[in-house]
C-alpha cells in the first residue's frame, strides 16, 4: 500500500533519483491542504450510512425489478449483501482519499470485484450506478455543494471553514470513477 | 511502504471501520510536521552529490589504509562503489523524509546489509565515519533551517545506528 509520498518515493526509486524540485510541489500541496483534505475524510465517514443506503434505495427505486422475487436484492439477505459492498466500497474510497493514493482500493478492493460480481451473478450495472449515486451524494458533501432540494429530509450541510476544495472533489471522484470503470 | 498514512489505514481496515478522528489526528500531526521534513528533503536533494563526495573523502581521510593493496578501496572502480552507496545512504534518507518515516531505509537499505557487507568483507565503520561526518558537518542555518536539520539528523543516526 502507498500515499502520495511514497508513491513519489517508488517512482524516484526506478530512477534512483532523489526527490526534489518540482516533484515536491505535489506533496507541497497535499501538505498545505491537509486539513481539507481531512475535513473531506470525515465527511465522507460521518454520513457514511446515508451516503450508502441512500445509493442502494436509489439504485432499487430506478430498478424495482431488483426487490421482485427473483431479483438481486430480494429476499432481505441480498440487499443487506449489497448494503454491506456498498459500505466496503464507500471505506476503501475513504482509506485513498486519507492516503491521496488509489493503490489501497486497487489492491484491496477493486482486485478481482468484477470476477467475483460475475461468478455470483450480481448485476454489475446496478452495481456502478449505486457507486455513482455514491459519487454525487460524497462529492456534494465535500464541495458543500449539496441543497435541501437535492439533500430532501436527509439535507446536511458540513460544519467546515467556507474555500475553495475543488482539488478534492475532483480527486474523490475520480476514486468512485475508478470503481465503475473496474466493475463495468 | 510503511508510513503514518499507510500505518493508519492498515490499522483501520484490520478493523473493518471507516478512518476514525484518532486516525485523522495521526495523519494530522503527520502533516504538522511535513514541512520541515520536505525542506530538508528539498535542500539534501539539491546538495546530495556535494554531500556524497565530502562525506567519501572524510572517511577515506580517516581511514587511509583503505586504499592499501588488498584492502576495501585498492582500485578507483572500488573507491567509485564507496561514494556510490554512500550516495544510496543519504538518497534513502532522502525518500524517508519525504515519506516522515524509515519504511524506505528498512525495505531497501538496512535490511539485509549485514550480510552483504560480511560476504563482501567491507568495514561498517567506514560507513559510519562518512555519515557523522555528514551528521556533525551539516549546520543550521546555512544548510537548511533547524527544524529541518533535526529530521535530517534523526535519520542520520538511525542509518548510523543501524550498521553499528
């Protein structure tokens, strides 16, 4: 498992090379935006259980077919299943937010889930679509960008200092892209 | 590689639980300190070759039968293979303050050294010479700020410390 530092530190490596110069900016950043970064950590844990059964009620709503008998998530033991994926997925995206690397959800995550999902025959398609609903739930609560038009009865905003966290959102995202585009 | 992040997130996922507020203090206090690690990262990179050749020639200056026949250093191509890991030493030292922790020193530098220099039948201690002499050469504020030094230091003992 690597962090932003010693991703930097295993590709200067291969070169043995120091690192200095303009690979330090990169770090320089994490560094400054630390507790940004942080901050974003902690709103993605702090309404973890929101973000993921809101994502798996979506997901169901847009495909009922899926709690019909016959379904993926019928009887109840099969959407408490896809309950826990999603909450296991949403956790590894956390651990590469907090490291600013995606080699922890590669390695111990995404390895292998889409072989898994077809032994077991879960839909995959249902699957990426639960991740992005995820995806716009996390990023909204990051960015602050989430109202209480798009929020409903659950709306909530987090108590952070007002900037701009743009790097961030971006950066959480592509971690949930990188999810979708490992199962689809 | 192990460093406070990659500690933590091990931690938590033996756990199975999201990344707890004591584990983004951790991270926090990990953070805290970083800009004092990168700049000595910064200033030991831009000087590391300087660093290497000073820190080469004192141990060759104290140990001068080195280059006796028969001995470790008899040959220029052996000299060159001195300045070379000592060049490797201090460029691992730089990685661990750019990562705030041992984890590249132990995974590529200490570990399995002992042996290697016991086969080879090169002497530590001419090692160990280079790297005080680095250690006691370096000052702040002429080559990086005092925080900076001490974590540069701190490292320099602990490779000092290791092939003791």
């Amino acid at each position: 498992m690597l962090d932003a530092f010693s991703r930097t530190v295993v590709s200067a490596d291969a070169k043995t090379a120091p690192v200095g110069g303009s690979e330090l900016a990169s770090l320089r950043s994490y560094v400054q935006d630390g507790n940004k970064r942080l901050d974003a950590v902690n709103a993605i844990t702090s309404n973890a259980y929101c973000i993921v059964s809101d994502a798996v009620t979506g997901m169901i709503c847009e495909n009922t077919g899926l709690i019909q008998a016959g379904g993926n998530c019928y009887p109840t033991r099969r959407m408490a299943a896809c309950l826990r994926d999603g909450e296991i997925v949403l956790r590894y995206i956390s651990y590469a937010l907090l490291a600013g690397d995606a080699s922890v959800l590669d390695d111990r995550c995404l390895n292998g889930l889409k072989e898994t999902y077809i032994a077991l025959g879960v839909p995959t398609q249902s699957a990426a679509r639960a991740v992005a609903i995820m995806k716009s739930a996390a990023t909204a609560l990051i960015g602050q960008t989430n109202s209480p038009a798009s929020g409903g009865a659950k709306y909530r905003k987090m108590e952070t200092t007002q900037g701009d966290c743009s790097a961030l959102v971006s950066e959480a995202g592509s971690y949930f892209d990188r999810v979708i585009g490992a199962i689809s | 590689m192990k460093s406070v992040v990659t500690t933590v997130v091990t931690a938590a996922d033996a756990a199975g639980r999201f990344p707890s507020q004591n584990d983004l203090e951790a991270v926090q206090g990990n953070i805290q300190r970083a800009a004092a690690r990168l700049e000595a990262a910064e200033k030991l990179a831009a000087g590391l070759d300087n660093v290497t050749r000073e820190a080469g020639d004192a141990c060759f200056n104290k140990y001068a039968y080195l280059k006796q026949p028969g001995e470790a250093g008899d040959s220029q191509v052996k000299i060159d293979k001195c300045y070379r890991d000592l060049g490797h030493y201090l460029r691992l030292i730089n990685y661990c303050l750019i990562v705030g922790g041992t984890g590249p020193l132990d995974e590529w530098g200490i570990a399995g050294a002992r042996e290697v220099y016991r086969t080879l039948g090169l002497p530590t201690n001419a090692y160990i010479e280079a790297l005080t002499y680095t250690r006691d050469r370096a000052c702040a504020p002429r080559d990086m700020s005092a925080q900076a030094l001490n974590e540069f230091k701190s490292y320099l003992d602990y490779t000092i410390n290791a092939l003791s």
